[in-house]
C-alpha cells in the first residue's frame, strides 16, 4: 500500500467541444487553479485568429512543415476542419506520460475521434453548449469571424453534438456557470487517478 | 440536450473502510459542504459505542428486531461482523433513488461484495489508511474499545484491505490531508454524474 493511488503513469485526457462552448476558457481555469496537467498545443496551417498565440493556442504552421510532420508519423492524430489541417504532435504527449505526468488533448471530434481507435484507454470528455442557440449567440459574439465561417461552425457543431455519445463524460457549459463546468472537468481527472484499475496507456 | 447530465435516477455510492480508517469523519464532512446525497444509515445488533447517536451512525436495534427485518426481505444486505448483525434497510434506498437522489451506503467489505452481487452499477468507493501502523496508531488512542477489539479490528483490517482491488475506486485518507480526501470522494461522485452512459441503479 503506498500513497500513490492508482496509475502509476500519466492520464491522457481528451477534451472536445464545438467552437464557441467555451473550451479554452476552461482549460486556462483550470491551468490558472494549479491543476497539474500538460495541456498538448496542436499544429495547424490555419491562419491565427487575433488574439491567439503561437505556442500558446496553437503551433501555427505552414502546409510544408505539417506535411513534413505528417510523413515522419511525429502527429497523434491528424484531421482537416473548415478546409485546415490541425494535429496532434506525438514526442512531446509521449514524453510528459512516461514521467508520470498528466496530458490533455483539446482536440475535435473528429480528432477525438482517430486517438480513441489509437488510446482506446485514454479519457475522453465532451463539454457541450447549453443549447445550440446558446451556442449560436456566443458564435455571434465572436467578431474575428465571417457570417460564413460562424454558419459553418453552428451546422458543424449540430454533427458534433452527436458524437458526444460515445464519449466517456459529458460537462455542459452553462451559460454564467464556467465554475461549474471547471470543477466537474477538475473532479473528473481527480476521480480518474484514484480508480483502483489503473488504464494502461500507450501512444 | 438539456442542462441536467448522465443519470436520470439518483446514484448508489457504497464506501468502505476498515474500522479506524475515518469514513465517519470524510461522511460528515461531505455533508458539511452540502453535497447532496443521503447517508444510508444501517442497523445493527451491536451496542452502541459513547458518543454513538441511535438513527445518525446506526440505527441499533435487537437480535429480534433484526430477524424480523430480515424474514420480511428488508434488507439490501446483512452480515455478521465482529460476532454482531449488521444490515442495509432496503426500503429508504429504494425511495431515494427513484426520488432521482443520489445515496451512500457506508458498509464494511463483506456487506459491499454482497451489494456487488445484487447492484453491480452501484459505485464502490475504498477509503484506506495511509498504512498498517497508522491505522493501528489511529485504534489505539480510541479509548472505548478493549485491547482485545483493538487487535481483532487490526487482523482483519489486513483482510478488509486485500479487498479493496475489486473496488471502483480508491482513496487513501493520509495522515494529516483530511480535506483531500474528502475532495476526492466528491469528485467521484461529482465525476460519476458526468457520465454520458448513466448506470442503470435498480435495487
């Protein structure tokens, strides 16, 4: 019996939502309380948006080097959304799990999706709007995005509603509760340390 | 889509513990934060301890008071421990969980595998000592028990925590880091309501 409970090596998180639910506000929620947790920034040939970070929101990089990933199988997973291709870069999620050390994926369902068939033992949790006009009235809001960029994302976010199913939880963002939706993410990666069946991760 | 997540009908925590690990503690503590969930209070033929409330630790009732119950088929679970009766009443859990309320069965080991049995989608919690000797320390400054009882609790804590490998979920309750472990327990049952496929709890 000793103090450390249940996996002895790091958990692979997945996080899921359709633009506009919230997802990076509560993943720097949860960074901003200490949670103990790498979060994996993904690469993408998509233009940045204002205000998003290269290294931070994203690794934004060319058609090339993504190419250049893809052929070297250095990407987890890899998907094209809105005509863009996204991945996930595999040394870096690799090396924090084998030092023991917890990783959260913010990937699409799509995404989600590829490392399930790959991590089947990874925990995959889908935080969803309210309700698609919720979602709807927060796209709007958004205004670093086209009329159309934002219709496409409200009829790709019904399809990805759907998908939510075969996820392993579901946290709902409600509208003037992200508190709420923190703490239920946050308790979900404390109950999954202390099952007593540690999962098995490999990527 | 609607705002309320995984489980229609209430959830069935079952935690266990052996004697001296301070379930009684982590439960009122739980309570004192205002989770809600109902503590199934068991009865038992065994004379109370000081400081024991008939109806809020057990309910302590005769040898037949007890063969009364258990001839009518009301409880969920019965078990000899300590040379004493112990027993589940069937009736309160019932209500609860149809109340769509979530409740927690504080039953020792043997009660919880025959809850297994009759409930596999119950949600089985095992709250363990940070070790042998603590737990033996933790017994011995508890003034209302003879030597003997001390020695007896001790032989079969070791018994009780071979057990805890068919558990859901552990939690070790650290010396010191009470309010760990009483975060922990919340977020499984916090976590465990976040599921997308709720347990189907019939008792």
């Amino acid at each position: 019996m000793t103090s450390k409970q249940g996996a002895t090596h790091g958990l692979l998180f997945v996080l899921s939502a359709p633009s506009g639910t919230g997802k990076d506000t509560v993943i720097r929620r949860l960074k901003e309380q200490g949670l103990p947790i790498h979060i994996s920034v993904s690469v993408t040939t998509r233009a940045p948006r204002p205000g998003e970070i290269n290294g931070v929101h994203y690794h934004f990089i060319s058609r090339e080097e993504y190419h250049h990933m893809l052929a070297n199988n250095e990407l987890l997973e890899h998907a094209e959304v809105h005509g863009n291709w996204y991945g996930v870069p595999r040394r870096p999620v690799r090396e924090w799990l084998a030092a023991g050390e917890d990783v959260l994926l913010k990937i699409d369902v799509q995404g989600a999706a590829t490392v399930r068939q790959k991590v089947p033992e990874a925990i995959f949790i889908f935080l969803a709007p309210q309700s698609i006009d919720e979602l709807s009235r927060r796209l709007s809001a958004r205004r670093s995005e086209t009329q159309e960029d934002r219709a496409r994302r409200l009829a790709d976010a019904a399809y990805e509603l759907e998908q939510q199913q075969w996820y392993d939880y579901r946290v709902v963002n409600r509208q003037g509760h992200l508190d709420e939706a923190v703490e239920k993410v946050k308790a979900i990666i404390i109950a999954e340390h202390c099952r007593v069946q540690p999962r098995h991760i490999e990527i």
